[in-house]
C-alpha cells in the first residue's frame, strides 16, 4: 500500500481558512493512482489536514495540485 506524503506549497487565506507553507500530512491508498485525481482520495487527504492541524482544505479550496506538491513512497 503505497504512502503518500501532501506538503502545502504556499502561505494562503481563502473563505477565512489559514494555510501555511509546509503543512504536512501522510496518506495511505490501496493503489497507486494520485488521490488528488478521486474523490475518495481528496476527502482522506482533507482528513488528514483536519485531524493534525484543524484547517479545512476544502473550504480553503486548496485540494488541488496547483497548492500541494506530493510524492508517493510503496
């Protein structure tokens, strides 16, 4: 089960959420397709910034690949 590993490329507000550059959070998916690109997968990585730090990426607006870099270690 490979593991995915989110970081926020910038320091951003958007709809009264605070982001900062550097926010890290881990995923673990049953396959190796990028979860940015499903559903499921964006909901578990949103999780995964609310249960360690309290922000809302999806309030943010911020589940793309445009404000996360990622890279997947199996």
């Amino acid at each position: 089960m490979p593991l995915w590993k989110f970081t926020t490329k910038n320091k951003r507000q958007c709809n009264g959420v605070f982001v900062e550059r550097g926010m890290t959070v881990e995923v673990v998916t049953p396959t190796t397709s990028n979860p940015l690109h499903n559903p499921q997968g964006r909901e578990q990585i949103a999780a995964a910034f609310m249960t360690k730090y309290g922000v809302d990426m999806k309030k943010a607006q911020m589940l793309t690949s445009s404000y996360l870099d990622y890279t997947m270690s199996k």
